[in-house]
C-alpha cells in the first residue's frame, strides 16, 4: 500500500501549473496597452502604447510586430491591444 501511495505522490512526471496559478497567471503578466486614443486606421507608434497588466492582450515580446501597424477599430486610451484589432 505505501509504494502505491508513493507512486501517486511521484505524479505521471509531466509538470502542470495548479489551478490557483493559471487564474493569477492573467493577473500577473503584462500586455500591450494603448497610452492614448488611436483611431481606426492610424499607425502604432512606440509613442502610443505602455506596457502594463493585464496580461489578456498582446504579449509585450511582439511588440516590434505590433509597432507599424494600423488599427483595424477604434482603440481607446488605457485599452488592451489585441491582435484583431491591428
């Protein structure tokens, strides 16, 4: 009985986050974020995007793809940017 119960406590070995975790996981990372309005169709400047919390938008890593690019919507100061409104 105890090498079964050791054998439950070893796991399958494939490392997964807990579930308290992936909730924080949003919480904690940092996106791409609209520093002032910009407007349908107008360019994506370094000068109008911060990087900040949440982490439910564009990862901050992707942001020399992001910078050059034109918005597809309106996109509001302090807005998360994502990768269908660009």
């Amino acid at each position: 009985t105890a090498i079964r119960e050791a054998e439950k406590a070893l796991g399958d070995g494939i490392k997964r986050p807990a579930s308290s975790e992936t909730d924080m996981r949003q919480d904690t990372r940092k996106s791409i974020i609209a520093l002032t309005n910009i407007n349908k169709g107008e360019e994506i400047t370094a000068d109008r995007v911060i990087i900040k919390r949440p982490g439910c938008g564009i990862e901050p890593k992707h942001l020399g793809v992001v910078i050059g690019r034109k918005a597809t919507v309106d996109i509001k100061e302090d807005e998360v940017i994502t990768w269908d409104k660009i």
